[in-house]
C-alpha cells in the first residue's frame, strides 16, 4: 500500500492547489471527504495527488492508523489542510505576521490608542483579506488594500477608545481578520492594557455578612487613588441613604419639597488611614490609596440594611497624572461612594441541605418507612453568650424523629460556634403527616438553648412518613 | 500505460481507488463504517445561516482538532449574568446558562470524554435576590454535571445557611463545590470537599480550588473558616500527588500575578484557572511560568468558556496558530477559547430553570426581596408620563411611538416574562435607580399599585414631576417664582454641552454596554428627539 501509495504520488503531475479567494465564509468552509470525491472535475479541493499521498502516509502509518483513517472519514478541518498542503508545491498566498498582539500599557480611561499590525505575504498569489467581527467599541482600518501581491507587506491599524465613562482596569480587544492563506484563514489580532481612573476602589462596597444585631464588627475596602499626590481626606460619613423596605402604601404626597440632605446612619461609623506604601507600590501607576474602615453601632434592626459611605479627599490641587492633565478635581474634591450593606441576624441560626432559610423551615417531605431517612444540619451561635449555647432536644414531632447534637466547634476565629444535628427517621416508623397541609401540621425540634436572650429555638419540620 | 499517460478523470479514479484499498486494507479502520461524528462546534437548537454567521464573527472552532483522550471546559465569573438580558438582541451578546448547557451536549454528541469545572463567583450581588439566584445556578450547574465547582468573593459574602442549602450534599448526590481554603462552618464541617478526583476518557484529573489572599480579607462572614491560599494548597497539593493523577487543575479566584505566584510554588498544576484579567480573555492562553501548562483567564460575566483537550500523544493536525503545549508530566494538550454566542442555540432544561427563577422573584414581590429604597436626590416625587401628556404634546407623540413607551410590556411578553425582576425593571419602568435595581421612594411598584408609572417615561431623565405638574394643574398654590424654579428644575436641553453631557450620562445608565453596546447617543437621539 505504501509503495502504491508513492507511485501514485510520483506519477501525477503537479496539481494546481486551489484555495477559495472569496472572503467570506467559502474560502474557510470545511471540505468534506464526500464533497471532494464529487467534486473531482471542479478541481474544488484536494487534487488527486493530495489524496493519493494521503494514502501513502495511511500505509505507512498503519501502526497508527486509527488518527489517520479518522482524517480520511470525518470531514477535513482547515487546520488539518496543512497536512495536506504539505504535499501540494502549487502555489498559495502565506500570511507572515510578526505580530498579532500589542499591550498598549496605561491608558487614561477615555484616551485613545492605536497600532499598526504589519501583514507580508511571503507565497505566490495574491493574499486576501477581510474583516471579520472586532469586540465592542474597536475599530479596524487599513484594509483598503484588501489584496496583498507576493512579497509585499500592508498594515491593519485598530484603533480603541478607552472604555470612556467605565471603570479602569484590565482590558483586552480582538479583531478577527479572515484570509485566503489555507494555513491561516483566521488571524485574531489582540490590544490590551491597563485603564485607570483618578481612584479605584476594591471591593466595590462594603457588606456584612450575618451581622449580629448586638455586635460591633469592622469591615474594610481600600481605595487606591493615581493623582500626583497621595489623598487628603476632607470628610468620611456613612448616610442612612437607603435602608426601608419597599413599602407599596408610602407613595408620599405632591408636595412641593426641596432637597432634604440625607442624614448620617446611626448604625456604621467610618475612617480612613493612608493605605500601606508597600500595597500601593504593588499597583502598577498608583500614588497613595486609602484603607476605609467601616464600624457598626448596636443595636442594629434586624433584617437587610442599605447605606452609603461617602470619603471626600482632595489631591491638594498640585496637579493630577500627567496621563489624566485633561482632568480637573472638582470643587471640594473627589467623592468616593461605596455602599455599605449588611443582613442583621439573631444570636442562634440554622443551616443545612434541607433548611429552607426563606421560610424558615426543614424540609424533609414524604419519607418511606421501609427505607427510613438521614439528614444533617447544623445550629450555630454567634455573639457575646455563643459559648453559653449548650443545645438540648426537649421536643420532637413526630417523635420517630431522632435528633442528635453533637460536640461543639468553633469556626474559624471563634467568633462562631456550630453544633452538628443529626436527623433521622429510622425504617419502621409509624407513618404520619407533617407536611404543613389540612392534614396535618408541621413537625418540630424544639432545642433548649442555655441563650440568656433566646433560651429556646423551635425548627419546624416538613415531614410525612409513608408505608 | 504509465499512471502520467492516464487521462486527469483516470489519475482522479486511480487515486481514490488507491485510498479506498489502503482503508480497506487497513487492520484499524474496522469502524470506518461509522459515521464521523461532528465536531463540537454549535449547538443543536440553531439553524445554519446562524452558526455561520456567528462562526464569521466570533472565529471557528476546534480548527485542526482530532478528539482528545480528554476535553476539560472550564467557566466561570458568571457575575449574576445568567442569561444574555437580549435589550439589544440576543445574537449580539455571549454568555448565558442555556448555551453553556449546549455547548457541554455538544461535547457529549462529538463522544470526546468530559470533565466540565467552574471557577466561581455566580453572583456579584449582596441580597435575596443574589440568594435566590445562587441556588437557581447551582441547581444548573448540578444538572450540566460540573465535576468541580469554585467559590468567587461574591458568593461568599451570601449568608453560610443559603450557601449551605445550595451547595451541599443531598442525600446520595455529592457536592461539585470545592475549595481548599474556605470551609462553610469550618473547614472541618464536611460540607464541600477540599479537593476533587475524577476520572475521564482513561485519565485521572485532580482538581482544587482556592480564594486569592486579597479576596479573603475582602470578606466579613464569620461562618466561614478562611486561611491563606499557599497554605491550605500545601495541605491539599500532597493529597492530590497521592492520587495517582494524570493533570492536575487549580481553579484560583485571585488576579492573574496571585494566580501565576500560586502556580511558581505548585508547580504540579498544569491548568491554572485564574478570575480578574480583561473583560475578553486572551486568544491562547500563555504558559505557566514553570513553563509547563497553563494559565486560563476566563474573562467577566460568563461570555465564554475555555476548553482544554489532553492528549495521550502529539496531536497530529492543528493550525498553524494553534501550538501544543505540555502538561508538568509531559501529556501534550491544546486550547480553545469558546465565545457562548448564538451558534449555540438555546437548551430547554436551563430555559425551564430561567424560568423558575422567574417564577419565584414573582413569588416573593418586591417586599419579599426587601429591597431598599433610595430617596431621590431632588427630594420630589414621581408624577408618571401621562400627566405631562396634557401640556407637552408633541414630545408625548413622541414617546408614545418609541420602545421607551412599551419597555415594561416588552418584559411582560419575554418568555419567560422579567417583569418581576428588579434587575430588568429598573431600565423598564419609572422611578428606579437603574445601576441600583432598587426603586427611589415613590417609584414604580406594579402595574396594580403604581399604573402611572409603568413604561420607561419622562421622568427618569427630566426628573420626579409631581410637583410641577399639580402647581400647573392649580392643586398645589405656589408663587410664579416657585413655578419657575420647577419649570427650570426639569428642563434638560442638549444645546449646551453642560445639558448634553448630563444627557448622554443619564442615557447610558441603562443603555450601558452589556445591555446597549452599541449605544450612540447622536444616532439614538433621532428616535426620541423632542
């Protein structure tokens, strides 16, 4: 087979290696065996010394003639033409770049960039080329020329805006210029950098998690700042911004009103220190940062909270980065404003995959007595008495249900206490409703706690057992 | 006759028919009766001309690719966006649950042997709503079979009794969720396992994730136990080595430089998974700096996914863009990055899923949400289109003949409907804080309770009215100054570049780049210019 494979390949006369100069989707449509075989006299894709010559690398990879008789099979990919090509010495455009990336480094949010991308065809027809899509806001030119002869070099220039109006950071841009090069019908050329604005704060707001309403607990965001000068607070206070409910009967009156200034949260407290030299010297182009701490005042309402923590600070007018000169400070400086939200909780929570944490229930739902059931969950105790919780069942319905409490473990730091509960309904047990319906109401585990403020925590239970 | 004496129809015919011996011949072609499979390149729930079109604008796939021993397709940094929202139609945003959903039975239907990750950070939100949608995701990410799932920083800031109903193991089924630094009650809990083994298309692949450092000190959840990324992967690292693995994936939720630093001290990763980076991840990711494997950027919002096929031996095709890299171990491997356009059609099991989030925002209304209000900052009220209609005429024809004047009912007719969803009807209606999701005091509440102010209306660029109008309907007495000074309060003209440019800025809070990219304020204008 091999040896018929090259004889063939020897005997045939140089083929003329026909690639699809059409730019759009013809000269990068895949070309399936089938298609080949019925489209021979059109001279449309592999010529028959190509596929002679893949016979001949078939017989002389029988070893490994699984990968090559699957190339044969299944339709021809474009990457896969390469092969092909390599037998082929007719003549085809090459596509040489020497570059398909370029980081523009910092840019100025607003700013514009652009580059210049050098295309050579270095074979022997003409090189084709098109746009295909560019990401948002990039622009292409330069393809005026869409046809590159032998030997010569074009440019394609993109041109970006820096994301005007976004946030500063990471950004990357691609074009997807197509081309008759069989070996690279698709090139994506690639700008990024990095944007910055005057400050950048990170995280975006501040949030406390499960915030016990009697606690006082901290929590930080830094702001790191690219002026000439490190920032000087002016003013830091936290607003009662945003923090009821929707409430569908407060619809207000038509009054003529003037702008009422939002008042201070009695609930948080704020500060700001300059941030640490070394962090800031690790943000490429940051001059100064600020670390915000932001404090709770108990007692706290209970349920989700919405503030707003507003920093005013000033790079003292001695100019900005040279990068932004086009930017002023405004009148009384830049204003910094993160949210500030919490959820406040009790002292004793539940947790599990059963626990239904919106309505506030177990749900276990019909259980077999044949095969019985088992489930996990786990109490926890928070705040000032976490470790005075020592849990006790002093109730079950349905009373099959064993409940067991397991050792106590602090998590973490310690601010937390857990207690393991196992559930279970062992097989056999009577069959029974608690599913909350007509027919029977929910189950329970009443615990006794030893919480000074909560001594008793009852966990409603949606269960039925079956026969 | 020598073959070169042959006709060109013969020399055709003589070469087929010397392939066809070779085949034939060939001891491995046994199943060359099979029909080749198709490579994973579009959906099954879209037509041609789409595919194409898509293929055109977004590149092609898997170009040169024979299937791999292994496929690992890795998401992430979904952010909240569950779906494209479609405002400036579908076909032009990426991302989204259901294509994802396709993109993975694609792989499926092609028969290459799947591992599917996730680096996390499903939501980017602090609230019910964000609570609700976690578990919607996670349920979706259970029923796609995600071997390995991560945690992002805003996951994490969720309450540990919400995180824990989503993410841990029920009954016989385990949890995908792992993390080797952050334990939900403890790492000692045993709610999500700190490392991941499985096993597919004959390999072992040993997967861990961690939170970067910086994102740690982020987070103030006292029900999580939290150490430093480098020391629970020296904890975790041994335990993988022991497993006999065949690669080794670290999903990294840190910036790339925390991400690459993670990678120096273990080298024994071979795909780094890292969050941060731009918006678009780069075409092919680069190298480890252990020079082996690589580290994979994602981008933001789940636009896309990254696949990673291992090879047993030197993939014999690829293009000539597309290098082969090696694994610590020396197994070759290749990259694609896979854009979740509209090649991929829509799955019915994700749209079901859309759907019953839908169903339960409706469910619990916006009180149930506990959303917050925000007080205006003019301090006035919302007085609702229609009562401006009876003075400023033409611009209310105006209105009346653009989308502004339908945006609610564009929500109500969406299948499945998103009027109900703060973060679709802050853009949709009156009186919302559009980047906030929440209402302004007075704002739109529902059709039933605030009828006036459905549909995006004059209000929420000229500003809350109700004054204005009942001075001008004589129901409030106020002087002509007073008047006047309403009047000017709500004037807002494009004349100047001051009015301009608090124009374009109001415009782009809901006509931002996800949900309006190619907003042109100039070109725009002329639909609504009054």
């Amino acid at each position: 087979m091999l040896l018929m494979g090259l004889l063939v390949t020897a005997v045939m006369p140089a083929p003329s290696w026909v690639v699809h100069a059409s730019r759009s989707s013809e000269h990068v449509q895949r070309t399936p065996w089938v298609k080949v075989k019925g489209e021979w006299g059109m001279n449309r894709g592999p010529s028959a010394r190509m596929v002679a010559g893949v016979a001949a690398l078939i017989g002389a990879t029988i070893g490994a003639a699984t990968a090559t008789s699957e190339l044969l099979l299944r339709p021809l990919q474009l990457g896969e033409m390469g092969i092909v090509t390599m037998l082929s010495d007719g003549p085809a455009p090459k596509l040489v770049t020497s570059e398909i990336s370029f980081n523009f480094g910092r840019m100025a949010v607003g700013d514009k960039g652009t580059h210049e991308f050098p295309f050579t065809n270095t074979g022997d027809v003409p090189l084709e080329l098109s746009k295909g899509a560019t990401s948002c806001k990039c622009t292409i030119s330069g393809l005026e020329e869409t046809l590159i002869a032998p030997g010569e070099t074009a440019n394609v220039k993109l041109e970006w805006t820096a994301n005007p109006g976004g946030p500063g950071g990471d950004f990357r841009q691609t074009a997807l210029i197509l081309t008759n090069d069989p070996l690279r019908p698709e090139v994506t050329l690639s700008i990024e950098g990095k944007t910055f604005t005057m400050w950048d704060p990170y995280p975006q707001g501040v949030t406390f998690t499960d915030l016990q309403a009697d606690a006082v607990a901290s929590a930080t965001a830094r702001i790191m700042t690219f002026g000439d000068n490190p920032p000087v607070v002016t003013s830091i206070r936290v607003s009662q911004e945003s923090n009821v409910v929707v409430n569908p009967v407060d619809q207000g009156e038509n009054e003529v009103a003037e702008a009422a200034e939002i008042p201070d949260s009695p609930y948080f407290t704020a500060k700001a220190e300059p941030l640490d030299e070394a962090l800031v010297a690790s943000i490429p182009g940051a001059t100064g940062g600020l670390l915000v701490t932001v404090t709770s005042v108990p007692p706290l309402p209970p349920g989700p909270m919405t503030n707003q923590l507003e920093v005013v600070f000033t790079f003292n007018g001695s100019g900005l980065s040279s990068v932004l000169s086009s930017v002023k400070e405004p009148e009384g400086g830049w204003i910094a404003k993160l949210g500030v939200k919490a959820n406040v909780v009790g002292p004793l929570a539940v947790a599990g995959a059963v626990w239904d944490a919106a309505n506030e229930l177990v749900r276990i739902g019909p259980v077999s007595t044949v095969t019985g059931y088992q489930t996990k969950l786990f109490v926890t105790a928070k705040g000032e008495h976490r470790n005075a919780v020592k849990p006790r069942v002093i109730e079950r319905v349905p009373e099959s249900m064993q409940v067991e409490i397991g050792e106590a473990a602090a998590i973490g730091d310690g601010v937390v206490v857990r207690f393991p509960l196992s559930i279970s309904i062992p097989a056999g047990s009577p069959t029974c409703n608690h599913l909350g319906s007509q027919q029977g109401k929910l189950g329970r585990i009443v615990l006794e706690t030893g919480h000074p403020d909560m001594p008793q925590l009852t966990i409603p239970v949606r269960v039925a057992v079956s026969p | 006759m020598s073959f070169a004496m042959l006709p060109p129809g013969g020399q055709t015919r003589l070469a087929v028919f010397c392939a066809v011996l070779a085949i034939a011949f060939c001891p491995a072609t046994a199943n060359a009766a099979d029909p080749p499979k198709p490579l994973p390149d579009r959906g099954p729930n879209t037509n041609d001309a789409v595919a194409e079109s898509m293929r055109q604008k977004n590149g092609s796939l898997f170009v040169g690719w024979r299937p791999p021993q292994a496929l690992l397709l890795i998401t992430g940094e979904l952010n909240g966006y569950i779906e494209p929202c479609g405002c400036a139609g579908k076909e032009n945003q990426k991302g989204g649950l259901s294509r994802r959903q396709n993109l993975l039975q694609a792989v499926e239907a092609a028969g290459w042997p799947l591992v599917s990750v996730d680096l996390g950070n499903q939501v980017r939100r602090f609230g019910r709503q964000a609570e609700v949608k976690f578990q919607s995701v996670a349920d979706g990410l259970r029923e796609m079979d995600y071997a390995a799932v991560g945690f992002g920083p805003d996951d994490l800031r969720l309450p540990a009794e919400e995180l824990i109903a989503a993410v841990a193991s029920v009954g016989d089924q385990g949890t995908p969720f792992v993390s080797a630094n952050v334990g939900l009650l403890g790492l000692d809990a045993g709610i999500t396992p700190r490392f991941q083994v499985v096993k597919a298309g004959g390999l072992t692949i040993g997967i861990t994730s961690v939170l970067g450092d910086t994102e740690v000190e982020s987070i103030r959840n006292d029900s999580l136990e939290m150490m430093p990324a480098e020391n629970a992967l020296r904890e975790v690292a041994q335990a993988l080595s022991k497993a006999g693995c065949d690669a080794q994936v670290l999903l990294s939720f840190g910036s790339p430089e925390e991400s690459q630093r993670l990678a120096a001290a273990f080298p024994q990763f071979d795909v780094v998974v890292t969050a941060g980076g731009a918006d678009e991840p780069p075409m092919i990711p680069p190298p480890l700096a252990s020079k082996s494997g690589v580290l994979v950027e994602l981008g933001h919002k789940g636009m896309y996914a990254v696949a990673v096929g291992l090879y047993d031996e030197e993939p014999a095709a690829r293009s000539a863009v597309q290098p082969v890299m090696k694994t610590a171990s020396g197994r070759p491997f290749l990259t694609q990055r896979i854009p979740l356009d509209a090649r991929w059609g829509e799955s019915d099991d994700m749209l079901r899923l859309l759907g019953s989030y839908q169903k339960q925002l409706e469910t619990l209304g916006l009180q149930g949400l506990k959303l917050g209000t925000t007080r205006h900052p003019t301090g006035r009220r919302f007085a609702g289109s229609q009562a401006c209609a009876s003075c400023h005429e033409s611009a209310h024809e105006v209105w009346e003949a653009s989308a502004h004047a339908s945006a609610l009912v564009t929500l109500e007719e969406a299948t499945p409907p998103r009027n109900h969803d703060p973060e679709c009807l802050s853009c949709h209606v009156v009186g919302w804080v559009p980047q906030k999701y929440e209402p302004y005091e007075g704002g739109f509440l529902s059709r039933l309770e605030t009828p006036h102010l459905a549909q995006q209306g004059c209000e929420n660029c000229h500003g809350p009215a109700a004054a204005h109008a009942a001075v001008e309907a004589g129901d409030v007495v106020a002087s002509e100054v007073e008047r006047e000074r309403l009047r000017a309060e709500l004037t807002l003209s494009i004349a100047t570049p001051e009015g301009r440019k608090k124009a374009v800025n109001n415009c782009l809070e809901c006509h931002d780049l996800d949900n309006s990219p190619s907003f042109d304020f100039d070109e725009y204008w002329t639909t609504i210019a009054h």
